[in-house]
C-alpha cells in the first residue's frame, strides 16, 4: 500500500478565545515536553521506545487533561531534541528546556481539519 506524508502550513484566524485556547495548549505540551527531560537526562536516553516506558505513565498521572497521543508527540519532541545534540558517551547530558510558546507536533491523531 502506498502512503504519502504531507506537510501543510495554515495561516490561522482566530477569536480572542480561540487564540487564548490555543496558547493554552502550548504551555500544556511545552510543560509536558519540560516533564520528560529529566528522563532523558537520568537515563541518558533519547529513544524514543525506551523514553515512553520510561515516563508515559508519570507524564499522563501529572497532565491528566493532556491526550494519550499528545503525550506520546510530547516524549517522540523531547528525543528529537536531544538526537540532535549528538551527545557522545563521556559527555554530560545537557538539560533542555522548552519555551511556553514552543510549536505543538500534530499528526493525524491529534489534528482534524474541516472546510467551511
């Protein structure tokens, strides 16, 4: 079967509540992000298999209102993040922190569009 990945840029207009919504949701998986980082570094892992089992399930206790799916975008953010540091084995793993207004990962499990 054949699949085909597409990227698409949208430019939003949004009421002040929308808006306001929408940066809340920015925080949240930014705050989510910032949770796994002390993972990676403990564990000096960047896998994103071996992350999840790591910290999927105290990520969900401590965000309960944050989706299964966005925790899993949160955690697969946090290890492209530290894959591109390209850390080598004697060096110490930096910690990281991401930006409230950092951008959210969607797929298609996370994201829905509808045409008026």
């Amino acid at each position: 079967m054949f699949s085909m990945k597409r990227t698409i840029s949208l430019k939003l207009t949004l009421t002040q509540d929308q808006s306001l919504a929408l940066f809340e949701t920015q925080k949240m998986f930014s705050d989510a992000c910032n949770r796994v980082v002390p993972y990676a570094v403990e564990y000096r892992c960047w896998n994103q298999y071996a992350l999840h089992h790591h910290s999927y399930y105290s990520l969900r206790e401590s965000l309960p209102s944050l989706g299964a799916q966005m925790a899993c975008n949160a955690i697969k953010k946090v290890c492209s993040s530290y894959k591109v540091l390209k850390i080598k084995k004697a060096e110490e793993v930096p910690v990281i922190k991401f930006k409230d207004c950092g951008s959210i990962h969607y797929d298609k499990r996370t994201f829905s569009f509808r045409a008026f």
